[in-house]
C-alpha cells in the first residue's frame, strides 16, 4: 500500500506541474497546440508523475525535468516531428548538473557513458537512415535513456533502448494501419517513444530493486 500512496501523491505533484508544462509547449511550439494535445500532455504528466515518484529519492530533481520539460519537448515532437532547440540544451546540461550533484559522485563516469551511448546510437541511426530527426539526437544526452536508465545498471539501458524502438514501431505500424503514415514518406517522432520507454522502465527497475 505503500507505493500505492505514493503513487498517489506523485500523480497528484504531476497535476499541479501540468500548467507549466503546457505554458513550455506552448511557448516552443510553432503552431497552437489543438486541445486533445494538451489533454494528453495533461494525462501524461499526470501518470508519469506517480510513476516517477516510485524513483529512488536521488532522481527526484531528473524526474521533475523530465515532467516540466521533456514531456512538452515530446509533445511538440508528436504534433511538429520538431524538437525545440530552446529546450535541448537547457535538458542535457540541467540533467546532467542534477546526478552529478548526487550523493554518489562516482557514478558520474557511467552517466556519460550511458549518455554517449544513446547518443551514438541514434546519430549513427540518423547517418544511415535519415531517422530519426536530428532534434532527437540533441535531445538524447538530457533526461532520457541515457542518463536516467543507466543510473541503475547497463541493463536498464538496454531494455530501455529496446522498449523506446519497440514503442516506435508499434506507433508506426498502427500509423501506416491508419493511413496516418506511408511507407515512403512521414517521419515518426522518436520523442514520445523515448519518454514512455524512460518512465516505464525506470519505474519498474525501481519497484523491483526497493
């Protein structure tokens, strides 16, 4: 009953934050964002709020990051296949600031790691391919797949990595099912994946491991 009520109370942290995160989509978005958009910004940063407050206690600066700017990042990815520049930079560093003034100093070297590996592997991805856009790829080092999930272990890391691609391919398959997309043409955000991947996975990490 315990994370029940923490849950709860983090659910509740997230409804009294939404107003800022969609005071942040709007004011990076290029186009107004349509009402059924903030409603799932809303529904979004409403859940990951009682997901993140199951987190150990030294994510909570990165958890409230991810819920006043990532979520909104994600949005306007989903609704413009863009990510605001005027959010990636503030993300990574502001990201990166907040675990290297944990209490565990010593982790700072697998952080990176895990940074320049999501990193990596998206730019090689975008190299190749073309996908996915390069606001993604500016986005990666902030508080994603590669600095939160790897604060617990390289396993993290990879079942996050694999669920965000996962996620992306669900998404993409249910598109092209509903003529949203085609085989030659339409990009798919990769933001919104990466974000769901992140706060899932961690949050299970975190349950299993209390």
């Amino acid at each position: 009953m315990g994370n029940f009520w923490t849950a709860t109370l983090g659910a509740l942290t997230g409804a009294a934050l939404t107003p800022i995160g969609v005071l942040v989509a709007r004011s990076t978005a290029h186009t107004a964002l349509q009402r059924r958009h903030e409603v799932v910004l809303t529904a979004v940063t409403v859940c990951g709020g009682g997901a993140c407050s199951l987190w150990p206690p030294v994510l909570f600066v990165p958890a409230v990051l991810l819920i006043v700017l990532r979520i909104p990042a994600a949005t306007v990815d989903a609704v413009e296949h863009r990510i605001p520049n005027r959010l990636s930079m503030p993300l990574a560093v502001s990201m990166l600031v907040a675990l290297t003034c944990s209490d565990d100093p010593s982790r700072l070297q697998r952080v990176l790691a895990g940074a320049a590996v999501w990193s990596g592997l998206l730019l090689a991805t975008f190299l190749a391919t073309g996908q996915p856009g390069p606001g993604d790829v500016k986005l990666a080092p902030g508080p994603g797949p590669g600095m939160l999930a790897i604060w617990r272990r390289w396993s993290t890391l990879a079942t996050t990595i694999v669920a965000a691609y996962l996620l992306a391919a669900l998404v993409g398959l249910a598109g092209l099912a509903r003529r949203k997309l085609s085989r030659r043409a339409g990009r798919l955000p990769l933001a919104p994946p990466m974000v769901a991947a992140t706060i899932g996975i961690v949050t299970v990490f975190s349950c299993i491991r209390s």
